[in-house]
C-alpha cells in the first residue's frame, strides 16, 4: 500500500537515477569533441569528467548535511536546479568562440548536482520501500535505470557527433567536433529537469526526520573519542579501492572512445556504438551478479571480476591491431579486435562497487554511516584516475596507457584476497 500511494515519487526517482548516469555519462563523448575543437592534448581533454567527478569530494559532506536539515523535496529542489545551470553553462560554452573554461565550469557544477542527487534519491528510494529487502530492491531497479542511460548516451552523442561532422571537411584525416553538436541533448535535459522540478513540487514525498546543522555534522563525523571509521584498516583500505574502482570503470569506456576515433580512425558513431555495449555488458553483469550475490562470497566475486578484467585487458594490450572484425560493408570498416575484449571487461566491473562496499563496511556497526557517507567523497576517483590515465595516453599511446588500469585492478584483487579482513575486531562498535 505505501508503495502504491507514492509510485508518484518512486518514478521521478528513478527518471533522476536515469539523469544522474546520463549527464555523467555524456563528459565521455565532450572529451573526444574538447580534444577535436581546441586541439588540446588527451589529458586536457578529460578535464570536462575530472571536474565533473571531483565535485563529489567537494559536495559529498555538503548534501549529506543539507538532506538531514531541509528533507528530501527541497534537497531534490536544489539539485534539480543546480544541474539545470550546469548544463546550461556547458550548452552556453558552446555558442562562444572560446568556450573551454566554461565548459569545464558547467561540468563541475552539474557534478554538485549529481553528487546531491545521489545522496538523496538513494536513501529515498529505501525509505519508500521501507528498509530491508524491498528498499533495497527498489534501489536496484533505480540501478538498472541508470545502466540503462549509461549505454545510450555514447550512442546518442556518437550519433549527433557524426551527423554534424559528416558536413565538414576533413581536418588531417580526422572528422571535426564542436561541442554544439551535442546541443539537442542540452536542451532535452534541461527539458527534463525542468519537469522533474514541477513534478517534486507537487508529488508526494515521506520527509526524512530533520536534524540542525551541528547535530547533522556530528552525527555524520562524531565518533565515541577514540575511534571512528577509519580506525578500521579494512574501511580505510576498501575506500582506496573505490577511488581506484569508479576511476577504472570511466577509464575504460574513456580511453576506449578516444582510442577508436583517434588511433583506429573509427567514426563517431560506431564508436558510440561499441561503448554503448561496454555499459550494456555492466547492466548484464549486475543482473547475473545480483542472481549470483546469495551463492558466492563477495571477496571471491572481488577476486574473480578483478582477475578476469586484467585478463582482458592485457589481451587487449597484447593483440596486434591488423586482428580485425568487419563492422559494416562501407563507412565503418574494420574494427581491432582487440576492442571487443575492452568491451567485455563491462561484464566483471559491474559486479565490483557493491562487493568492496560490503566488505568494506562489515563489521563497522556504529560506524557504517559515518563510512558510508565518506564513500561518496570517494567517487572522485571517476575523475582523477582518467585523467592519470589520459596524460600517461599523451607519452605510451592509448593501448598501452592500460597498464595503469591493470595495476588499479590489482589492487582490487589484492583487496578481495587479504586486504579486506577486519584485523581491528577489539573495537566496540
């Protein structure tokens, strides 16, 4: 019954969860159109998604303080609005001659509004399900929503990038991007927002119990004197691995877009293509993942999704590009094979977020919101890793830039195998 009288709120839920991937998952294809229209290097490129990751590590505390003291509609207010002016200034960026530092300023303030988006709709969709199973499983369903958005956006924008670059002429034997060819996408999601705003106005949300700003701080930071989180070595540890595990999976579908339309010649659009299935191979994965989270532990599926992702990537590292698969009769040509085993990697990286969380947390009892909240700050890590691995991209070349990867990966398998057990169980929690 209480599911039924506020389906309302659970949709324009899950429409965020859907935005929140969409407009993180659209700085992919801005950093191959920033590197084409200003002729920037890799690493420059990538600042578009470092600022958009890195305002988790600025507004991670922030919006956890400010949904225990204004409640959920007016934190969803704030949000929404915030990242209407974020798009807004990266649409902005490109109606101007010299648009860049706008455009890397519209992608940092449309990240507050999706790092505050996240820390309410999360806990929202929980509390409509009332805790437990089904809350949890109404957050599920919000995660595929946001898979869902994950595999479009590359081929959205790949499609629009390559409608507008078919116009041109070729500039050194490489099509030419403007970051006004995406503009039909910044309308839509402005578009969106806007309604989702009128939406929150109206419907009806369950408030959280509101909390003053000391008492909110204290509660997410206080600790009984002695300890906190992260006076367990495992938490500490587990919160490197999600640094490394959000950046390794945004490096991949990253470096694999910049890599087939800047090394292979693949056109925008079938490049698209191929990270589109990168992020619908991850929605798989956590389908079977979710089957599978009752049978296996979690360490050994952190274990085993970090070995078989190495695995796959030094294939791919390894396997001459002249290996090739045929993609289309005319204007796509062949792609490397070696793409195909990139692609796949989406299978194990999907599985990997929520077994180091679980791991990481266990055994935490008073302690597990404090650590839960620090783990939002930790989501930076889908903007610095990147750019690590885009300057290393500008020196070795994209292929072998994956070798950064590969050591993130094996950090996380090292995590699974010792790193996560709990060797401070004398703490009273």
């Amino acid at each position: 019954m209480k599911i039924r009288k506020y389906l309302p709120a659970i949709i324009i839920s899950y429409v965020l969860f859907f935005m929140i991937a969409f407009v993180t998952g659209l700085q992919n294809p801005l950093g191959v159109i920033v590197k084409s229209q200003y002729g920037v290097s890799m690493g420059v490129a990538q600042l578009g998604n470092f600022a958009n990751f890195i305002a988790y590590a600025f507004m991670g505390l922030p919006a956890g303080l400010m949904l225990k003291k204004y409640g959920y509609k007016f934190s969803l207010l704030v949000a929404v609005t915030v990242g209407i002016i974020g798009i807004g200034l990266m649409f902005f960026s490109g109606q101007i001659s010299r648009g860049l530092w706008m455009y890397f300023m519209g992608a940092f303030v449309a990240g507050f509004s999706m790092c505050m988006l996240n820390a309410v709709v999360n806990p929202l969709l929980n509390s409509l399900g009332g805790g437990g199973k089904k809350g949890n499983q109404l957050i599920q369903w919000g995660g595929s929503f946001n898979s869902i958005a994950a595999t479009i956006v590359p081929f959205v924008a790949g499609f629009l990038m390559g409608r507008s670059a078919s116009v041109r002429p070729l500039e050194e034997g490489l099509p030419h991007f403007e970051i006004s060819d995406v503009n039909p996408l910044f309308i839509i999601l402005v578009s969106i927002f806007a309604l989702a705003i009128l939406a929150i106005l109206f419907i009806d949300i369950p408030e959280t119990e509101k909390v003053e700003p000391k008492e909110a701080l204290h509660q997410l930071i206080a600790t009984d004197g002695k300890y906190n989180c992260f006076s367990f070595r495992h938490f500490t540890l587990g919160a490197v691995a999600v640094f490394l595990y959000t950046g390794v999976e945004v490096s991949i579908a990253n470096m694999t877009n910049i890599y087939l339309i800047h090394e292979v010649g693949v056109g925008p659009g079938i490049a698209g293509v191929i990270v589109a299935f990168y992020w619908f191979f991850m929605f798989l994965g956590r389908l079977v993942g979710g089957s599978l989270g009752s049978k296996f532990s979690s360490r050994d599926m952190l274990q085993f999704s970090s070995m078989m992702a190495i695995i796959f990537i030094i294939i791919t590292i390894f396997t001459p590009e002249k290996i090739t698969i045929s993609v289309g009769r005319y204007s796509f040509g062949n792609i490397p094979v070696n793409v195909v085993f990139l692609v796949l990697t989406g299978l194990f990286t999907s599985v990997m977020w929520g077994n180091i969380y679980n791991l990481s947390v266990e055994g935490l009892g008073k302690y597990t919101s404090t650590a839960t909240g620090f783990f939002m700050v930790m989501v930076c890590g889908g903007g610095i890793v990147p750019i690590l691995q885009a300057l290393f991209a500008d020196l070795v070349g994209c292929r072998a830039s994956f070798w950064l990867i590969i050591v993130c990966l094996g950090y996380l398998m090292y995590y699974g195998s010792t790193g996560y057990k709990n060797v401070n169980r004398k703490i009273p929690v």
